[in-house]
C-alpha cells in the first residue's frame, strides 16, 4: 500500500497505518498490515475511515476478532466511524506479505 504525499489524507492514514499495525492475525501471529490484508485506508468521506482490506481465506473463523481489532485501534480518530469492506478481489497470497511479515514467519 503506497501513499501519495501530496494526499489531503497523507498524515491520517500513515498514523491509521501505524494503528494498523498493533492488529495481529490470532492464527498467523504477525500483524494485518504486514501480512498485506489491507488494501485500501480512505479518509475522504466525512466522519468515516473506510478500510479496504481481505482475510487469507474466505472462512476465516476469527473475522469478526479481526474487524473488531481494526475498529478498536482507530479509535484515534474519535471523529470518524469506521467502515470495513472486506474483499476477496485481489485474491490474496502470500506475494503479499512484506518482508518484515516474511521474516516473522520464517518464510524467505
């Protein structure tokens, strides 16, 4: 996930980003933004945060743990509510994960 400097939005979503990160997937142990879940951190509607993201299987068991997580951390932003979409296009894959969340689960 890239971000233009030149966003209105730049320094909300690098903060969300970094709120982002303290959600850990329950099964996989690294957090939701190294594991390349979100795709998309939208600030442009009034009062909402609209969160674009994917699970690593469509029958995730511990989806609403997830969600409620992402919903949890963006709690510093007081003045929006949070929308999650949650989407299976891109298909994710493990291409996806960052090298740090590579690192962490001992993939090279």
């Amino acid at each position: 996930m890239n971000f233009d400097i030149k966003d209105p939005f730049f320094s909300e979503k690098v903060e969300a980003v970094k709120a982002l990160s303290n959600v850990i997937d329950p099964e996989l142990f690294v957090n939701i933004i190294d594991l390349g879940l979100v795709y998309d951190i939208d600030f442009s509607s009034a009062g909402l945060i609209k969160i674009t993201m994917t699970l690593s299987t469509p029958h995730c068991p511990l989806r609403e743990a997830i969600e409620s997580g992402v919903k949890n951390v963006l709690t510093i932003f007081p003045d929006r509510i949070v929308d999650i979409n949650v989407v299976w296009a891109p298909v994710w894959t493990v291409d996806m994960i960052t090298e740090q969340g590579k690192s962490e689960l001992g993939i090279e």
